[in-house]
C-alpha cells in the first residue's frame, strides 16, 4: 500500500512509520520538522508539511494514496494540557485536501489527555 503519515514525527507516530515499513508499505511522512526523521530518507519520502495549514497538506496529498493516516498530538503533557484547536484544525485541513485529491481513506489516530 502506499500511505501517506501526518504525524510521523511524535512517539505514536514514529511506531506506526516503523510497523508501516516493516510491513513493506511505501511511505510519504508528511513533517512540521522533517529533520526529525533523520535516518529516514532512503526509505521513506519525507516532506515538510503543517498540518494547521490547508495550502501545505493540499500541496502533499495532490497524489493518490491508499490510505491517509493523521497521528498528530501533543507533544508533551504541557502541551496537551493547554487549551489547542490541533486536533479540529488539522483534521478540518486534512478532509479539505482530502476533498480536492483523489484520497478517499483516511484514518486517525488520536488521543487527548492521555
């Protein structure tokens, strides 16, 4: 399968990017900070993308994919206390993106206040 990752660089991430592999699926991991994925590039195609904005997913996802998976978060507890619209924004951005490419599944992954 060919999946693209938004999130690829958190703790949930990063394990869903090594299963994704190991299964032998080819990967795009879509990076706020694409340096976090060092070590990644020869088998994954790593491209820098925001979540939060629309025109950045848009222009990564313009592609066919058998599934889009969103693990974003939090990064830290800190963080996931804080009042943040990441999860609403983000997945109100993906379905866009989603609506304007020939991507049709998408799965998330989330969890608040773990």
């Amino acid at each position: 399968m060919k999946i693209a990752i938004i999130g690829a660089t958190g703790g949930s991430g990063r394990h869903f990017l090594d299963l994704a592999l190991e299964a032998g699926h080819t990967v795009r991991a879509l990076a706020r900070t694409p340096g976090k994925l060092a070590g990644y590039e020869d088998r994954v195609e790593v491209v820098q993308a925001d979540a939060r904005d629309p025109v950045s997913l848009a222009s990564v996802l313009g592609e066919r994919f058998d599934a889009v998976v969103s693990i974003v978060g939090a990064s830290n507890l800190r963080q996931a206390r804080r009042v943040t619209d990441l999860y609403s924004a983000s997945t109100t951005n993906l379905l866009q993106a989603m609506r304007n490419t020939a991507n049709e599944r998408l799965i998330v992954v989330s969890s608040s206040g773990v």
